[in-house]
C-alpha cells in the first residue's frame, strides 16, 4: 500500500508528553502502511523538546526548527510547508493516539473526498483526559457542548470553531487552498474548516481517535467556562472575540470568488456593520442557532447591538 499519509506537529516545550505522543502514533495500525513521515517543526522551545526529537532515532521523522515568526499558527504553516504527502492528519504534542486513530480518519476524508483536486476535511470526537491519562470527559464534544452537525452549515462554523485541528485529517487540495495563512485568522484549524467548507466538503465521525491531554502547559485545550466568563469574553474593553471572528471571514470573503455559492452568506455577515436596525435584526435571525449555547447567541445579540461594530 501507497504511503500518502504524512502527520504534522507543532512543538513547544512539550518535553514532558512529546515522545509518548510519537510512540502512541508508531504504534497505531495501518501506521507501518499508511505513513509516510512524521513532521515536527519545534517553536525554539528551551526545555529540551528539541534535543529529545532530535533524538528519537526513526528515519521517518522530519525535525526542523521553526526560523519563521513564533506562534502556533506559524510553527503549524512551517511544518506544512514541508509535506508532500496526499492527505495530513495534523497532531498536538501532548495527547495519546487510540490505535483507531489513522484507519478511522483515512476511511473519513477517503468517503467525502470529490477527487483530489477539491479541498477535503474530517474530523473526529475524542476523550478528555488529564496530565496522566485519567479521563475527565469519554466526549470531548459532550464536554464542550459542541454540536459536530454545525459543520453542514457555513453560517454554523463561522461563529463557532468545533474541532481541535488534532481531531483533523486534510488533502493536499484543501492546504493548497488555505496557505498562506492570512494574518487576521485567529486559529490555522478553524480556518482549514472554513476554507474545506466552501471549497470543497467536511466530514466528521462519533469515534473517539485519541486521548486529548490536559494539563497546566497547554496552549490550548478543552477547558469549560461559565456563562458569565464566556460573556466577559465577548463583552469586554479589548477587541471582542466576535470583532475578531468579524476580521476572519473578512480573510474568507477575500478568498472567496464571487461566482461561489457560499459568497451571498458571508456577504450577509457584513450586513451587521450597518446602522440599519432591520438589517441587524436580519442578520441575527439567519445567524441565530438553536446548536449554539445561549451563551453564544446572547454575545452575538450584545455584539450586533452595542456598538462595538462601527
């Protein structure tokens, strides 16, 4: 069998988990069969993850430092720039994979794929669990309160990110399409949702893939918030996460050509910059979603109506 799988990861002083993740992938089936490299690109950490990746003596590993602009987004772009393989499956540093990881998200991308020049994403739920493996949630979706069935939609994903890219499996056509990276994204797997939406097709599967480990270095992970702090966080002095995610369908609306279906829904994003209150009000009725939290649709209401858009 045809090696057209290549893995990507972003390291940052992950000395503690990273060569437990790279023995959970070798160890995954079809890995020997389906793999063609593991792709490392470290963020000049300086706790020793370089020295011990550097270390692991497997041919297939591809190191290299990062020599761009720091950050997860820019360590992810350098560490896709050097795959050459069909399809990526995108991995943290720090997580366990499930020995179903590889078959299940190949099997995924293979059955939504529309040929390989269209762009193509899948991804999968997973468990949560803590720095030793106990696990806080046997559904990361369940514990975030994520609905996968938003991905059918344009307008549910453009709000609301609802996959870790370690949950994600790409083709070559859907990185193609993405990179570079635009500037004001605010996450490389939320944009590779966005562009695989409306380009080309997104899949998901109920099977859990891997552990997701939490712990107290992680850039990001699954953590819940109370209503009241998700609000502070939309409704605060700083930009607004919602201003934010304004500027990146911007990103997308620039991608987009006009003769493309998707444009007419991220154009009518736009519409919640007018002062009209009618088209304010239009803009939340077609964007408020029963699959969102309250939370979620209460900030998008406080967003269209206070002011921060001017």
């Amino acid at each position: 069998m045809m090696r057209d799988i290549d893995i990507v990861m972003a390291s940052y002083n992950g000395a503690d988990y990273v060569a437990e993740q790279i023995f959970s992938m070798m160890n995954a089936d079809s890995f020997h069969e389906k793999i063609d490299k593991i792709i490392v690109s470290d963020d000049n950490s300086i706790d020793g993850t370089a020295e011990i990746l550097d270390s692991l003596d497997f041919e297939r590993i591809d190191f290299s430092l990062n020599d761009g602009e720091n950050g997860v987004i820019y360590n992810f772009a350098n560490a896709f720039s050097k795959s050459t393989a069909d399809y990526i499956i995108i991995s943290d540093q720090d997580d366990v994979w499930l020995n179903n990881k590889i078959d299940v998200l190949y099997k995924g991308i293979k059955s939504i794929e529309i040929n390989k020049k269209t762009p193509a994403l899948f991804f999968t739920d997973l468990k949560v669990v803590d720095q030793d493996l106990n696990v806080i949630s046997g559904s990361f979706w369940d514990f975030q309160k994520i609905d996968p069935k938003l991905s059918e939609s344009l307008k549910g994903i453009l709000l609301k990110n609802i996959s870790p890219g370690c949950a994600m499996i790409i083709n070559r056509a859907l990185l193609l399409k993405a990179q570079p990276f635009p500037r004001d994204i605010l996450m490389h797997d939320w944009w590779l949702l966005l562009v695989a939406k409306v380009f080309g097709s997104v899949g998901f599967s109920e099977e859990k893939t891997f552990l997701y480990r939490q712990h107290d270095k992680n850039v990001l992970g699954a953590r819940r918030k109370k209503i009241l702090e998700k609000l502070g966080n939309f409704i605060s002095n700083d930009e607004s996460s919602l201003d934010r995610v304004f500027k990146q369908v911007v990103m997308l609306d620039k991608l987009l050509p006009d003769e493309n279906e998707n444009k007419e829904v991220v154009k009518s994003f736009f519409n919640s910059k007018e002062k009209s209150y009618a088209l304010r009000f239009k803009f939340l009725f077609n964007f408020f979603n029963r699959k969102l939290t309250f939370s979620e649709n209460f900030s998008l209401f406080v967003w269209v109506f206070s002011g921060f858009i001017k």
